[in-house]
C-alpha cells in the first residue's frame, strides 16, 4: 500500500502550534493540540475589494501591475462624458495625475505605471473615433505619432511604453493589429476572427486576444507575426478586462454575456493551452479595465454600473482581508457641529457638539463602548481636541467663537487662559504639552489663517497660514509635522491644496482628493501621514454630504475605502490604519460610530477532513 511519503516524498509532522512559513504550503501536517487535527496551507484564488478610484468613470484604458498601475480616459455618467483624468494606484489607494491631452473612451492602453501608451478610441457622442497615441511618463502626457488606423473597443497588450499591440477594434469587428514600438506603428498580422469589445494580454511577440463581439468564446495567440486559433474560453462575452504578461499566462473577467444585456463576475485564467474557471469578482460589471503582468495577481477597476469599484485578485497562500469600516458603539448622546477628537482608536475622547443646544458633554471610547467623561467648563460646539484621552486639550469653540483654552486629565477639565485668537473649527494636531492649532472660522463666520502653538504652558503665535482655510478643515500630525487639506475658502468654494508645517514654515504638499468643509481627520500625532473622511460640498457630492475618504503618506492623497454611511460635522481620532469617526450629521445628528482597521494578511490554513 502507498503511503503519503512514498507518493509525497515527505512524511506528515506532527507539531504543536500550526506551520507559519508560506515555504510550507501543500505539507500536510498534525496539530496535535487538543482536540487535534490534520491540517494544510493551502494556495486560494480570489478577489478582495479595494479603495474606489477618485473619479467615476468606465470604458478607459490602464497599464501596469496590481500594486502599481495607471488607468487613464474613460466616460463618466450620466450620459457619453468623455474624460482625460488620470490616477494612478499604488496597491493602497488611487491619487490624481496629468489629464490626457484628449479625452476619450474605449481606447487601448499599455505599459507601466511611469511609461504607459493611450492610443486611439472614442471622442465624442458621434462616435468620432481617433488615432491619436500619446505616452506617459509618470506625471505628464505627450502626443507622439499617430496610429496608422484610428480605432476603438479593441484590445491591447504589452507591458513595456516601447512594445504593445493595438488588437482588432470596430464597430463593426476588424482584424486589424498594429504594433508599437515606442515611435512608430506598423501593421502586425491579422486576427483570424473580425472582433471588437475584446480583451488582450501579453506582449509583443507573446500575445492572447480573446471573447469579444465576433468572437464569443475565440482565443488567438500572437508570436510576433501571426495569429493562431488555441482553445476556446468557458463563457462567452464582451467588454471585459484582462491583464497577464504573456501567453502562457493571463487573466479575463467581467463583462457583458449571454442572455444580454447580463453583467459577467467570471474569472477565467490562461495557462498557454487552456482556460480554467477560478474566482468570480464581487461584483458583475461590464466596461472595466485591468491591470497586472501575472495571472496570479491582478487589479480590475471602474467599469458599469460600478464606477469607482476597485477589486484586486490574488493567487496565494496568504489570506488577504481588505481595510474596512465597521461599526462600533453608539454614543450615549447623539450630536453633530463637533470638530476632531483626541486618543488612539481604542482610547479616544471627544466633547462638545450641538444637540438641540450646545453641548458641554464629554465621552470617552475604550474600542467597543462609550463612557460619559468630564463635562466642559461650558457648552460649546466646533471646539477644536487635540492629544490623548487622558491628556486632552481643546481650544475655542461658539457661538459666540471663544479663545478660551481647556485641558482634560481623563476626568475633568481645567482652564488654562485664552488663545491668541478667537476660533471655531480650528485644524488641530500634537499632544497636550506639544500642540499646534490653525485655521478655523472668526467671529464673523470668515474663513481665518492665524496659526498659533501650545507647549504645555503657554500659547504662541507662529506664521499664518498660506491662505485663509476654516469650516472643517482636514488636518492632524505633531506640532512639527503638521499637514492642513481641504476646508471652506468661505465662501465661495473649498480649498484644494495642502500645507505642510515643519516647525518652522509652511510649505505645499500633494493636492486634497475631496476638497469640502466639515470633514473628519484622524490626528495621528507622530507626523504628516493623516486621513480625510466624508464632508459636503466634495467633488464627489457637491451639493451634498459624501462617505468617500483619502489619506496623505507625507507626500500625495490616495483613495481609502468609504465610510457606510455619508456624513459631516462629527469628530475623529486614531492613527491612519485604526481610525474612529463618530457623531456627525446625516441630515439629523447621529450617534453612530464607525472603525477602520487596515488591510491585513495571514496564511490560509485549513483542516482536513476525511470521510
């Protein structure tokens, strides 16, 4: 009789805590621990969700790797709106980048994430197409030569600026293929099977195109000269997105399929001889990009109806759970008009609001629960908390706007004597002994840029601020690592810069995602990095209250996952990978609270059973 070594070459272990180490993956193994049990690290596909991209959009074109892409163009509803944003995602969250120099949609893209190629697609609702090809270089886009045959809705590949493939196109479906290399196209060999709406992988000399209007289940390969008929897919279906560094292996999901108009979840990975089915994507969606140079990870974004989802696919013995929200305590006391919170996510404080008057209450979070704390000395609303839950300090406040400064020791306040200036909505950042106070609104509800810090002691005035910013500004760090985003120019509009403070100047930082007013700010106290969640008046609900988010890393915003419920004017603390909100309104004031945990990652261990 066989035995699992004979077949295996290794003998089953018996060991007392399970294996760690991702070298041990297939080795079965006996956790001899009570009750016991054979176990295995075994090797999972699957997609998880990721942060939304800034602008919603679908039908663009993208280039790169999971955790290093760029995706460029597209339309954004309603209707045909053709853009020429840029973002780019660094396998955290998306930031802005330069606009393409014609907006267009259904276009073939290639590349890398700071030598990528956008050629041809759609301009406008006529249907006008184009031939036009421009190349980036990380920051910018330059026009270079025109393709030879303006084209849209075809495929592409290739995962170098100076070597990609322009695959078939209509409508109606072409066989035309063109290549780049990284001046001029030429024409390549042509498709056996007229298509358009399909997906493409590879490279130059190692290409897949398949599915698409025409093609239904076709698969070609390309070797550099000429298209071969390989084997077919599983699932028929168009508009979908791809990604893969060569023949023998790639990526397709999404999409549009039989009976239509359904939208397709279907992953379908290539191993150079056949299609095999593996994870679905969360969401069904048609018009999507991709990109990644494996079929072990990809990223698949924007798309229909799912504008701004983010999804990334992992082949790996490694579970990946994606950051999220999820939510905490309620509040013994509902309340909004609040402005930033003192503490860690498990640890925190925050006091004052508006009720049906001002609020003079203070509540403390321990991670799963609220307590009543120590009443302020008097009820005020948009006071400005900085420190710990222990070491608090809070500085002015209304109506009417207040200069008055207040510390808190866990249980009760103390005055300390007035601020250098009168302020509500202050951005705040440091610690009790070590604070810095900026911006806000004056007694005559203006938007301010007076700056001032407190050393435990005493306050001191420092430079203003470049420019006036109040009414809920995003802002958090230490006192010599400060970063102010986002705020009321008051009125009209909202500021889009940051500003940086060093301890000693202001200087400007990477540009606010969503610039609104009365948006929550974690206050990580150790440096720049911060985060920005919810407001009114962003981009992203310009006339209403938003749940999308952004966070800085000291040098340019990135998408992170939305909050459940949109809100403003509430209170937040925790660093950037534990981040509480709470309070706030949603239209009435609320006493829900949400937490942020970060993205984590452990091995896939799973028991075996026998029968």
């Amino acid at each position: 009789m066989s035995t699992y070594k004979s077949i295996k070459g290794e003998s089953i272990i018996s060991v007392g805590t399970d294996l760690s180490s991702p070298s041990n993956a297939g080795q079965i193994f006996y956790n001899n621990t009570s009750p016991g049990a054979f176990k295995s690290i075994v090797q999972i596909d699957a997609w998880s969700s990721g942060p939304p991209t800034i602008n919603l959009t679908n039908s663009g074109g993208g280039a790169g790797t999971q955790s290093s892409a760029v995706f460029f163009g597209g339309r954004n509803p309603p209707g045909p709106n053709f853009v020429a944003k840029t973002e780019e995602y660094n396998g955290v969250g998306w930031s802005a980048s330069g606009d393409l120099n014609t907006a267009r949609s259904y276009l073939a893209g290639f590349g890398t994430q700071t030598a990528a190629v956008a050629a041809g697609g759609r301009t406008d609702a006529s249907g006008s197409t184009t031939n036009a090809t421009e190349e980036y270089n990380g920051t910018t886009w330059t026009t270079v030569n025109n393709m030879g045959t303006a084209r849209r809705v075809g495929g592409s590949a290739g995962i170098v600026q100076t070597a990609g493939l322009a695959i078939g196109g209509g409508p109606p479906g072409v066989t035309n293929n063109e290549e780049y290399d990284g001046t001029n196209w030429t024409a390549g060999g042509s498709l056996n099977t007229a298509r358009f709406y399909l997906a493409g992988f590879g490279t130059l000399t190692s290409a897949v195109a398949a599915a698409g209007n025409g093609g239904g289940t076709a698969t070609e390969e390309y070797n550099g000269s000429s298209w071969t008929t390989v084997n077919s897919l599983n699932n028929s279906r168009n508009q979908l997105g791809s990604s893969g560094s060569s023949e023998t292996a790639g990526l397709i999901f999404g999409g549009e399929g039989p009976p239509l108009p359904t939208q397709k979840a279907n992953t379908e990975l290539y191993n150079g001889t056949t299609w095999s089915e593996t994870s679905d994507l969360a969401t069904a969606r048609r018009n999507l990009k991709g990109a990644g140079n494996s079929g072990t990870s990809a990223l698949a974004a924007t798309g229909f109806p799912s504008y701004n989802l983010t999804e990334e696919f992992t082949s790996s013995v490694n579970v990946t759970t994606a950051g999220a929200w999820a939510s905490g305590g309620n509040m013994t006391t509902a309340r909004r008009a609040m402005s930033g919170g003192a503490g860690t996510a498990t640890a925190g404080m925050v006091a004052g609001g508006y009720i049906s008057a001002n609020s003079n209450a203070t509540e403390e979070y321990n991670g799963s629960a609220w307590a009543n704390g120590g009443n302020l000395p008097v009820a005020l609303y948009y006071i400005s908390i900085a420190g710990t839950q222990t070491a608090g300090l809070a500085v002015g406040g209304g109506d009417p706007v207040k200069a008055e400064g207040i510390e808190y020791n866990g249980s009760s306040w103390t005055d300390i004597g007035n601020a250098p200036e009168s302020r509500k909505m202050m951005g705040r950042s440091g610690t009790q002994t070590a604070a810095l106070f900026a911006g806000g609104n004056d007694s005559s509800n203006a938007a301010a840029a007076e700056a001032f810090t407190y050393d435990g002691s005493s306050f001191s005035n420092i430079t203003d601020l470049p420019s006036n910013r109040g009414s809920g500004h995003v802002a958090g760090g230490s006192q010599t690592a400060t970063v102010h985003a986002g705020g009321s120019l008051g009125p009209p509009g909202y500021a889009t810069t940051t500003v940086e403070w060093n301890g000693s100047a202001w200087g400007a930082g990477g540009n606010y995602l969503f610039p609104g007013q009365s948006q929550f700010a974690s206050n990580n106290t150790s440096g720049y990095n911060n985060t920005g969640i919810g407001g009114y008046g962003t981009p992203a609900a310009p006339s209403g209250v938003t749940s999308v988010g952004c966070t800085y890393d000291g040098t340019s915003w990135a998408t992170t996952t939305s909050i459940s419920t949109a809100r403003q004017q509430g209170s937040g603390f925790g660093g950037v990978d534990d981040f509480v909100i709470c309070a706030g309104t949603t239209g009435s004031a609320t006493n829900a609270t949400e937490e942020f945990t970060g993205e984590t990652s452990s091995l896939n261990v799973k028991t075996l059973t026998t029968s």
